[in-house]
C-alpha cells in the first residue's frame, strides 16, 4: 500500500509587530492579540501584530507599519520603532506552511496612546504581558515560536538585566549621536561588546554564552545607528571571529573571561594604530602624485576625524602648502567644526624672532564656503576629498549629503581633471548589495529649521516655519532632512586606506570576503 508524498509547504513572509509600554522602564510589557474564529490559522491563540510582506511593500518595516496600522489603528504618531529582530524560518506542518518571520518591537510614544488602541475583526481581545513570562507551551497558548520572535527583539530575556540594560543605554546613545563618525561609532561598539560579557553572568565555553553574545553583537550593528552599521559590523565580526577559537579551549570561566577581554581590548588598541596608518598612506598617495612647489587645493566638507588626521598628517610631514576649501555642511555646520580643528593642528608652534611675531609667515589656507556655492569652491582645485561612513561592494561612497553635488560641480569645473579620493579604511566596506539595500537616513526637519528662525533672519522666513507641516487651503509643506547620500565608483578615483591605494575591484574583493564571515558568525542565528 503506497502512501500519497507529502505536500510541500507554502512559503509565507510575515511580520511580527510586538508593542510594548514602558519600555525604558523596569517594568515593561507587551502587548499580546488572542487571534479571532474568523482567520486562517492559529485561532484563538496569542501573538503579536502579524501579516504577510505584500509584494506591494517597500520593504519589512513598511508591512509592519502597515499591518500595525490596519489592525489596531496606530501610527508613527503614538509608536516609535524599537528595534528590529534577525529574520528566521521555521516549518509548521499542521498549517502547511513555511513562514520567515520578521521581528520588531516598537514602544508607545506616551500613556495616552494606550487608549487609542482598537482592534480589527482579526482579534478577539489583548492585553499586557511580562515579556519575561512568555513561553512557547502548549500552556501559555500563543501561536508557534511566539517566544523565539519575541527574544529576537528583547534581548532582555537571554543576556539578563544587567547586560540588557548595558545593551539597551548604548544603542539609545548611538540613535541619537549626529555627530560621531561611523569610525568612532564602531570603537564604542567594541566598549559596549566588552561591558556586555563584563556584566552578563557566568562567563562559560557554552553554546548559550556564545549564541547570547553574537546576538548582542548583532543588535549593536543592527539597531543603534544602522546607517553607520558598516564599520560597527566589521569590527565586531573581526572581534567574534577571534574569540571563536577561544571556545574550544581547556579554560575555567574566569581565564576564559580573561581571555575574551583580551581580544576585545587588543582588538581596540589596534583600531588607534588603523588612524596612523591612513594618515601615511594619504600623504604618500599625496607626495607620489602631486608636485610640492604649489599650493594643494582641496575641497571637502563635513566633520571627520579621519580626514582631520590625514590633513594634519599631512601639514606636519610635508613642506607642501595648503588650500583646504571647506562647505560649512548644513544643517549642523559640521565644516565649520573642522575648519576649527584643522586650523588648530596646523598652526606652528610658537614664533621666536621679533620678525616672526610681527610678520607671521602663512604657509596654510583654509576657507570655508556655503554648501551652495560648491562649485564656486571647485575653481583650481586638485582634489575632492571625501570621508566615508560606509562604502558598497560596488565602491559607491556613503557620505555626508552635499558630497554628490561637491563631486559634480568639481568634474564640470576643472573639465574632469580634478581627483576625487576617498578616505576610509577596510572597516567601512558593506556586505555585498546595491546601495538601495542601505537604511536611507533622515534627520528631524528642527536641524533645519533652527537656523531659520537665527537672528538676523527675515521677518518672513521666521513666520514661514510655523506654517511648516500643516496643511493650509489643500497645500502641505513638508522638510525634508537627508544625513547621507551615495556617490557612485563612476566618479571615484582611488580609495585610501590602511593599506594604501585600492580600486573598486578590490573593494568588492574586501565585501564578499566580508560577507562570508558575516554568514558563518551570524548566519546560525
């Protein structure tokens, strides 16, 4: 007697939308749905907000916002994404389905906005949860995997208190940092790493402790400032990769404990030598190519610490003069910060004659200019010089926006003579992708609207900001704030980096080696 094969299982793309109220506080709960008679599967049964990633969706977090909105009415005005959580897939055979299920937590905005929840047709009833208190049993009564979706996002409920809220603090400092760069952003990263396993608990060979840690390491790339995401990622897996090997080793808890510290703090000590060695290969790219009997002229714009560096590097190795143009970089004037600094660094020590008190020689010129007038700047300059806050396997750049129109007026301007350089390092290279799969980040529209209402300003521009955002006889005016923006390897002439001069062919070498450590160190996950 032959048995009929079984039937393949559909496969379905889902999010799952958990909704918690304090949040920050020590007592948070999440809100769990008990599903109605009138849905497909899983009647009656405990979950979060979930539905099925619609062709039509942009994207997960565009369901989820979707979803959300579909089935308990709320919106970005009483939520906030928390964190999202790494997809997974199961097999559920009783329903045959295959689903992959994407994790977020979002967070009420206020205590009012718990009232303005209302549940659709897809829902019989909710309420508030422990988070600690769910459990995948038959007894508590959620849908399969509730408990697993749920510890994707709270990563509460694995790494403990203590190292939950060490975790916690630092991906809210790194949301709201404008201001570091994503270099400085990936060695905070590695303080964090440190502080979690300092803090989390018994520190032991086990496959939890492993599993615990590479989770927290992931939700540091993930959820703190994913626009900066690439060089934190790197660091990390560099840094996991070697601990790794650690695991089978014959050590007790504390020299195993010892042992990762030490990774992770030679891994840091290293990073401060990577400044150095970028500095160098700049000023030898610089020396091999440019003659050093006319001044330098460079156009760049915002603030990084690493092009400050290369610049003073630079200043003080050579006896080449300089013509540092810089865009004030709106909205938070970031080239301004770094006119300051470079000419700080630049300036020589103190005069001893008379002659050179009086008449003080000036060997270096920095100016600053509107971001408007970008190419205005561009007339006869050598280089564009641009930092990178991540670079695609394409070799495409991630900088601050106004760097694209920078590097388009300089090409129009100098006939297509001028160099534009990329100053970075290996860790700010991305997994391999098009750049369209990279978070697109926008700032709040009150970094730039402060500037407006400055004195000095017009009447009229001060009383255009209050009409901004509201909709007036069926016009709305909206602002719109981009942090960054791509400058494509077409228009790319060399990378600089530790390790010298690359190209775009060696940087998607770089990317691809890069994702294969990614899939085997969090690939399990």
């Amino acid at each position: 007697m032959s048995t009929s094969p079984a039937q393949p299982l559909k496969k379905r793309s889902v999010v799952s939308n958990f909704i918690f109220k304090n949040h920050a506080d020590t007592n948070p709960q999440v809100a769990l749905f008990r599903r109605s008679d009138k849905v497909s599967t899983y009647r009656h049964h405990l979950a979060p907000i979930s539905g099925s990633i619609d062709p039509s969706d942009a994207s997960p977090l565009a369901a989820a916002w979707r979803e959300i909105s579909e089935e308990t009415t709320l919106t970005p005005e009483n939520l906030t994404l928390l964190r999202q959580g790494k997809p997974y897939t199961f097999g559920d055979v009783s329903v045959g389905r295959e689903w992959t299920i994407y994790p977020f937590a979002f967070g009420l905005n206020g205590k009012e906005d718990e009232g303005k929840i209302t549940i659709d047709w897809e829902h019989e009833g909710w309420g508030w949860f422990d988070p600690l208190d769910v459990k995948d049993t038959e007894e508590f009564g959620g849908v399969p995997k509730l408990a697993e979706s749920l510890r994707r996002v709270w990563f509460e409920y694995d790494l403990g208190e203590e190292a939950g809220r060490v975790l916690r603090g630092a991906l809210e400092r790194l949301a709201g940092d404008t201001r570091s760069g994503a270099r400085q952003m990936a060695g905070y990263a590695l303080e964090v790493l440190d502080e979690v396993v300092a803090v989390y608990g018994l520190c032991e060979q086990s496959e939890k402790w492993w599993r615990d840690i590479r989770f927290g390491a992931w939700h540091l790339w993930k959820n703190g400032r994913e626009s900066m995401g690439a060089a934190i990622m790197a660091v990390l897996l560099g840094t996991l990769a070697e601990i790794e090997p650690l695991l089978s080793q014959q050590l007790s808890p504390d020299d195993f404990k010892n042992e990762v510290h030490t990774v992770i703090r030679n891994r840091i000590a290293h990073r401060e030598q990577t400044t150095a060695r970028i500095s160098t290969s700049f000023t030898n790219y610089i020396t091999s190519n440019f003659p050093s009997d006319s001044p330098l002229k460079i156009l760049t714009l915002s603030e990084s610490s690493t092009i400050t560096n290369a610049l003073t590097h630079l200043a003080q190795t050579t006896s080449l003069p300089l013509d540092i143009r810089i865009l004030e970089s709106r909205p938070l004037f970031e080239g301004v910060s770094l006119a300051a600094n470079l000419s700080q660094s630049f300036s020589q020590p103190n005069p001893t004659s008379e002659a050179q008190q009086a008449a003080p020689i000036v060997k270096h010129k920095i100016t600053l200019y509107t971001d408007a007038s970008s190419a205005l700047a561009s007339s006869g300059i050598d280089i564009v010089l641009l930092g990178a806050d991540r670079i695609s396997s394409s070799g495409a750049t991630s900088n601050k926006v106004g760097s694209l129109p920078a590097v388009l007026s300089a090409k129009h301007v100098t006939d297509g003579k001028v160099k534009v350089v990329v100053l970075g390092d290996t860790e700010k290279i991305a997994l391999p992708g098009p750049e369209e799969e990279h978070v697109i980040e926008e700032g709040g529209a009150g970094m730039v609207t402060l500037a407006w209402g400055a004195e000095g300003g017009s009447q009229a521009v001060k009383e255009g900001v209050g009409l901004l955002g509201k909709r007036n006889s069926g016009v709305e005016v909206g602002v719109r704030n981009f942090v960054f923006e791509w400058v494509p390897a077409s228009l790319i002439n060399v990378y600089i980096i530790e390790r010298g001069e690359e190209t775009a062919e060696d940087v998607l070498r770089q990317s691809e080696k890069l994702g294969e450590e990614e899939k085997r160190i969090f690939g399990s996950l």
